[in-house]
C-alpha cells in the first residue's frame, strides 16, 4: 500500500465530501477513516466523517463525533445543531433542546432559530 501523504489526505478529504454530497455515505467514512487515523487533530474531517454516520443513519456514532468536534469547538453552530437533530432522530428528543438553543444563539440562521422555536421577524 502506498505511503500516505498529505495531498493524499487532502484528495481523500475532498473525495469524501463529494461521495457525501452524492449521497454515498458510507463511501465517504471509508476516505474519511484514513485521513482521521492520519490525522486525529482534525476537527473539519471529524465533522464531514459525522455528517457521513447521520446520513448512513449510524447514529451513535454520529452523536459521538459530532461531541468530539464540540469539545474541541464549543462555539460550533452546525455542530450544536447536527448534534440536535441526531439526538431527535434517535428518539431522544428531550435532549435536542439545549443544542438547537446553543446553535440559535450562537448563529441566527432562520433554520437553528425555527428549530429552537424562537421567532423571526416582529
């Protein structure tokens, strides 16, 4: 097997967002498993890596990478509001709440703040 570089974990970043984006997850974790194992430290691939498990519905582990990015980016809207809607598609809704406040106040998106039932506008 060839030496791992990082322009190859670059190639293999951007394979995976493209995999994911084509709705091949479970393609995307596989790039995704190499270049974290190269590269543990970061948090952009642990975050493509778990928007990969939330669309393969494995949803354990995307709940356990999405808190990893969060303990390393607290202040990381998406982060707080994937988290969210992990926790609400594993039918443990009451621990969503928190998370889509924190994404709400932390981005003002019109999404993060209908998911955290605040309102817009007047």
């Amino acid at each position: 097997m060839p030496e791992r570089t990082p322009e190859t974990d670059v190639i293999d970043f951007r394979a995976a967002e493209h995999l994911l984006a084509a709705r091949d997850p479970r393609g995307a974790i596989k790039l995704l498993d190499s270049v974290i194992a190269a590269h543990p430290e970061n948090t952009a691939a642990r975050l493509l890596r778990a928007r990969a498990f939330f669309a393969a519905a494995q949803l354990r582990a995307a709940e356990l990478e999405f808190e990893l990015v969060l303990e390393r980016e607290p202040d990381n809207a998406f982060a707080h509001f994937a988290l969210a809607r992990t926790f609400e598609r594993s039918g443990r809704s009451e621990r969503s709440g928190r998370h889509f406040r924190l994404a709400a106040a932390l981005d003002p998106r019109p999404e993060y703040l209908e998911a955290a039932r605040f309102r817009t506008g007047n």
